[in-house]
C-alpha cells in the first residue's frame, strides 16, 4: 500500500539504536513511525519529504 513521507528524523551519518524512529510515513491517513530494524550508523536517505513510497521501498541504509 503506497504512503506519503511526512518527515525524516534522521541524517546521514547519525547513530541509531533498534527501535528508534527514522521516518514518518502516513498511509491511510495515519502515521506511522518507521524504526530501524538494527543498530547501527546512518549511511544513507533514500526518499525525501513528500515522496509517495511502496511496502518495498528501501527508505533508509544503516551499517
């Protein structure tokens, strides 16, 4: 189901931990946080704010 960037809280370069919120996304109008799914450092940002992105889309890489 395709959904709409509402925000990006992270940068590249930054740390996160499992759990932590890297986008919003609203879908169905709702939002929901998308949280990395490992530790690690921000390598880099796939979308931008307002991009419409599919359930496959890769939105973010952590290393």
């Amino acid at each position: 189901m395709p959904g709409t960037i509402l925000d990006i809280k992270v940068a590249v370069g930054d740390t996160v931990s499992r759990g932590q919120t890297v986008v919003i996304l609203e879908a169905m109008k709702m939002e929901n946080d998308i949280v990395a799914s490992c530790d690690g450092k921000i390598t880099s940002i796939l979308v931008s704010k307002g991009d419409t992105v599919n359930s496959d889309d890769v939105l973010v890489t952590i290393a």
